[in-house]
C-alpha cells in the first residue's frame, strides 16, 4: 500500500486541478479527399484537372510521374477554371521534376479548383503525367 499511495496521491492532485475547468468539444477533422489525374502534355501544351473543395484547408499536388524522359522538369500549380483553362493563383505554381513528397501546398477555400501540368519550355515531345491533388 506504501508503494500505491504516492500514485494515490497523485492521481487526486491532478483530479483536483482539473475540477472547475471547462473544455469545449472540438469538430473533427474531416477526412482528405486524394484525386488522381492523369493525361499527357503536349510540347508548349498544359492540361487541367477541375476539382471541389468542401471546406477550407490545406491542399498538396505531387507531381508523381513525368516522362519521357523521367528527369523532366514540368511546371505544376493550381487555381481557378475558366474558359478552357486554370487561372493559376499568386504563388501558387512551381516548376519540378516528378517525386514522392508535395511539390505544392497551400491553403484554400471552398469550391471548384484547377490543378494544371505545363511544359516549362525543355520539352521536346509530349509528356505523360500523374497528379495526386490531396484536399479537405
């Protein structure tokens, strides 16, 4: 019992503390919602993949496949659909080659977005490409 009672008491001190204290329940996250795209782009081309955020959050676009060749540097980004097109925000392009981890993250707000794949100038034939665009 001697070993148990400064466990004991413990455990009292911090139910003490805690008494009195309020917390508000918070929502949960909502679950991400990944979309993949894929398609190939044209020397001087793009290509645009329309897509809906249901709330504000954090949106990540990796570029996961580019080739030939599969060193290619492509320009990604993302923005609002128009005629034919995605006007691409403010900050809210990058240039890269195809990896594993988001090339392009930011924040948004709810609606309809465009991801956009684009030749950056260095293609010399068209290229195949995979998008992962991951959003509340």
């Amino acid at each position: 019992m001697t070993k148990l009672l400064p466990i004991l008491v413990g455990i009292a001190l911090a139910s003490a503390a805690c008494k009195g204290k309020e917390t508000s329940p918070t929502a949960p996250a909502p679950m991400p919602t990944t979309d993949t795209f894929s398609g190939t782009v044209q020397v001087r081309g793009s290509a645009i993949h329309t897509f809906n955020v249901a709330q504000s959050g954090q949106v990540a676009v990796t570029l996961t496949a580019a080739g030939p060749p599969a060193t290619i540097v492509m320009g990604v980004g993302v923005g609002t659909p128009g005629d034919n097109a995605c006007g691409v925000l403010p900050g809210a392009s990058v240039m890269t080659a195809a990896g594993t981890t988001a090339q392009l993250t930011g924040v948004v707000s709810p609606g309809m977005l465009c991801a956009t794949v684009y030749d950056v100038g260095n293609q010399t034939a068209a290229v195949n490409y995979t998008i992962t665009v991951v959003h509340p």
